[in-house]
C-alpha cells in the first residue's frame, strides 16, 4: 500500500485507509479509484497526486 499526495494542496491519499468519507474502502489503490474521484480538500484529479515515502 502506497501514500499519495495532492501536488496542489498537500492533501495525503493513503491507499491502506481509503476514503471513508467518499465511500472509498481502505486498501484501494490510487489508480483504481473511480475517474471520477478528486481530492477531497481542492477538487484536483488523481492524476495530480504524486508517491510519497
């Protein structure tokens, strides 16, 4: 499992935890979220979310 981050507003996509408050469920990958999917705080696409350590 991987940690994203917004390259717009620093906001962390952590694949171990999902997005329970998009209805998201922890363990899923960055690049199987829905193409709809966008950061939560800023609105940027998943495309604009880079791997951090």
């Amino acid at each position: 499992m991987k940690r994203w981050q917004c390259s717009f507003c620093s906001h962390i996509y952590d694949e171990r935890l999902g997005d329970p408050d998009h209805d998201i469920p922890p363990g899923t990958r960055l690049e199987d979220l829905p193409d709809d999917w966008t950061c939560p705080d800023c609105g940027a696409s998943k495309a604009d979310y880079f791997e951090i350590a």
